[in-house]
C-alpha cells in the first residue's frame, strides 16, 4: 500500500501541476475580462468572474496539498499500530477521498465533494491514531 499511495500521490502532483498549466496560461486574459467589466461598472460581471476564478485555483490547490497528504501517509504507514488489512483500507479509503474531493470540486458538484472532504479527514485522523498506537522511533 505504501507504493501505491506513493505512486498516487505523484501522479496527482503532476495531473494538478498540468491543471495549473492551463490556469496559469488562462490568467491574463481573466484579469483582462475583470478590467473590462470593472471599466463597464459591471458588478454582477466583476465577481461572478472573480468567484469562477478563485473556485478553480481552490480546487487546484487543495488537490496538490491533498497529494502531498498522500504522501506523507505513506512515509508514516510502516509506523502505524495497525493490521496490514486497516493500512490497506485507509489507503483505499484516503485515495478514494483525494479523488472524489478534486475531481468534483473542479467541476462544483458539492455533495461528492463532502464525501470526499470527510474520508480526507477521517483518514488523516486514523493516521494519527495508527501512528499514536505504532512502536516509539527511537
């Protein structure tokens, strides 16, 4: 499970990197477009705009921090006071939630996006508890 959380994790680093690609390439003309409806007095324009803009960046964002969870999980998973059948279902469970948290947030389905908010976190916790409960390093 450790590799394949490892695994995850960098390619999800790289898919949202991509992401980030194509935001970065979109910004200028996104501040052009503002410019122009701040110009016009526009301010229903303005900010639906601004909102469309900073919900993407956020999803983006959240997706590459989400990676490095992986990640971080992984190093941490030989450490954690459980079964290797409880390390394989919070794996599957915390990719399932990375997942299901950054696709739908790119495409502002927020119910999915809760579900996979909650695993994230549940995951997270049962990390702590597993390494709170594994052998002391040193």
């Amino acid at each position: 499970m450790r590799r394949i959380l490892i695994a995850f994790g960098l390619i999800w680093l790289f898919v949202w990197s991509v992401v980030g690609f194509y935001l970065g390439s979109q910004h200028l003309p996104h501040i052009e477009e503002m410019e122009k409806l701040a110009e016009d007095g526009n301010l229903v324009g303005f900010w639906s705009t601004m909102t469309a803009w900073k919900l993407s960046a956020s999803s983006h964002s959240h997706a590459l921090g989400f990676a490095c969870i992986l990640i971080l999980v992984a190093l941490v998973l030989p450490d954690m006071g459980f079964s290797d059948r409880t390390k394989k279902i919070l794996g599957v469970l915390l990719m399932l939630g990375v997942l299901l948290s950054s696709v739908f947030a790119w495409f502002l389905f927020m119910p999915l996006v809760l579900v996979g908010e909650l695993l994230v976190v549940a995951m997270i916790l049962m990390s702590f508890i597993g390494v709170m409960r594994g052998k002391t390093i040193g």
